[in-house]
C-alpha cells in the first residue's frame, strides 16, 4: 500500500520543542505593520501559472528562462510536485542514504520503486559517483540528493554533480536536486545545478524574501507521457467535481489528498 502521509515529519513540524527546528525551511511569521511605512506594495496580478512578477524575478536572479519557474507551497510541495510530474507508479528511483525523510515518504506516496545508494560517515557523507554507479541499473529514471546535504550539510561539488549527471544520463534517467540549503553557502555561494544540463530538472531555492511556504521549483518539462494532474482544493466536494470534469475531457486525475490545516 502506498504511504499516504508521513508521521515523523507532521510530529517534526508541529511538536518538535527544539530552538532551532530545520525540519522546515520557512522563514518565521513577521507581522509587516512592524516594518513602519512601507512603499506601495503589490502582491496581486495575473497568476494562472503563477505570478508572472515573481517568476520573471526568480528567473533573472537563477539565470533560466521564466518557462522553467514553477512557484510551489514549501520545498516538500515543490518536490512533490517533481516528483508527480516525473515518475508513474513503479517506476524506480535511487536516493542517497541517509536522506531527509520526507524525499523519501514523498517518492512513496507517488508509488516509486526506491533503491539507496550510502554516503558514507567513513567518506564523510561526500556524494561518491562510483556508489552511485554501483547502484544504477537501466530502470533507474531519477536519482535524488541533496545539496547542501541533509543531514550532514556537506557541499558536492560542480565536478561530482556532473558525473552524476553523465552517469543518469548513461540510462537515459534525470537527477532531481534539492538545493533548499545551498544559499547557507554564504561566500561564492554555488550556482544552481539546474544549469549543469538537461538530467537536472529542480532547483529549490532557500530565498530569505520569501514568506514561508514560497519556496520555488523549476523543472525542465519532460516529454508529455500524457496529462496527470493532482487537484489541491480545501473543499473536498469542489476538489472532486473538478477531477470528475477533468476525467471527462480526458485527462487522469492522480490523486485527491486533504492536509489538515
Ligand atoms: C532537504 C530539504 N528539503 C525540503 C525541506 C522542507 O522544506 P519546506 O519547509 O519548504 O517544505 C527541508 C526542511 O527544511 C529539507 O531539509
């Protein structure tokens, strides 16, 4: 049975009593009557595929065309939202070992086939192409890191990033990067591997601006295999009246899910 939700992260997120709790990326609340006066600020426009304004300036600030920017609730949303977009149940994905757990809960709830490659304590948790080559197998469609590593923070260089990239490459796979801690790289702060080639296909930027929950997603588009789509609605009467109008014009309705608030 597909997993569905992920207990460990609801309790990390909502019960953890730690000071500094980074089982989410989000910058605190701040009421922006604190602030004083503010210059007029427009947050609202056309936003059919997102809030052009916003996308055009997370293009020009990653140095990728605003095609590619997807804005997503939360880098887990945004992940999701890859991962939905880029695999169908069974497909098999390899994911380091040890990895933050929600990757791996979210791989899940789409259905993938999940094989680990280790970064190992002895190798320091650097990302190791030949474990990765080891684990590779001709049915592998994705392979997920994560840069700066979690739990280790440890950076992975331009260089590795692109052996990872020819090794997916060799299978005809793509290389999902979860780069929500790579502007904690403060100094020569590392450019996105989004820009490394068509095998990398998310950039999940950490932007300090960004209220929680904006965090952003750019996906390279894969070839269509054919329109699914996943609904999110709070009503769940108007939530499964849109599936059943989308199923009627053809398209497959993946899931319909319900957070609670
Ligand atoms: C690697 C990684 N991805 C995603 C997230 C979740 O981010 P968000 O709170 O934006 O959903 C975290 C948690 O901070 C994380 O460490």
């Amino acid at each position: 049975m597909r997993r569905k939700q992920s207990e460990y992260m609801h309790w990390a997120k909502t019960q953890s009593r730690a000071r500094f709790n980074l089982a989410t990326s989000g910058v605190g609340a701040f009421p922006l009557a604190e602030l004083g006066p503010l210059p007029p600020l427009e947050i609202n426009g056309d936003n059919s595929y997102g809030y052009a304004p916003l996308k055009r300036a997370i293009a020009d600030h990653c140095g990728v065309d605003p095609d590619c920017v997807v804005t997503a609730p939360g880098t887990s949303g945004a992940n999701y939202l890859a991962f939905a977009t880029l695999l169908e149940a069974g497909d098999e994905v390899l994911i380091e070992h040890p990895a933050y757990g929600l990757l791996v809960d979210a791989l899940e709830s789409v259905g993938a086939v999940i094989q680990r490659f280790e970064r190992t304590h002895d190798g320091g948790y650097a990302l190791e192409p030949e474990l990765v080559r080891r684990a590779i197998t001709p049915k592998t469609q994705l392979i997920v890191v994560t840069n700066l590593h979690n739990p280790s923070s440890v950076l992975t260089p331009e260089s590795v990033l692109r052996e990872i990239g020819e090794i997916a490459r060799s299978v005809g796979a793509r290389v999902l990067v979860d780069e929500v801690y790579l502007d904690a790289v403060y100094e020569n702060t590392p450019r996105s591997s989004f820009h490394l080639g068509a095998e990398f296909v998310v950039r999940l930027p950490l932007d300090a601006q960004a209220p929680a929950g904006a965090r952003v997603v750019s996906v390279v588009r894969p070839p269509l295999r054919g329109r699914r789509m996943l609904v999110i609605e709070d009503d769940e009467d108007v939530a499964s009246a849109m599936c059943v109008v989308l199923e009627m014009v053809g398209h497959a309705m993946n899931e319909l899910r319900r957070y609670a608030a």
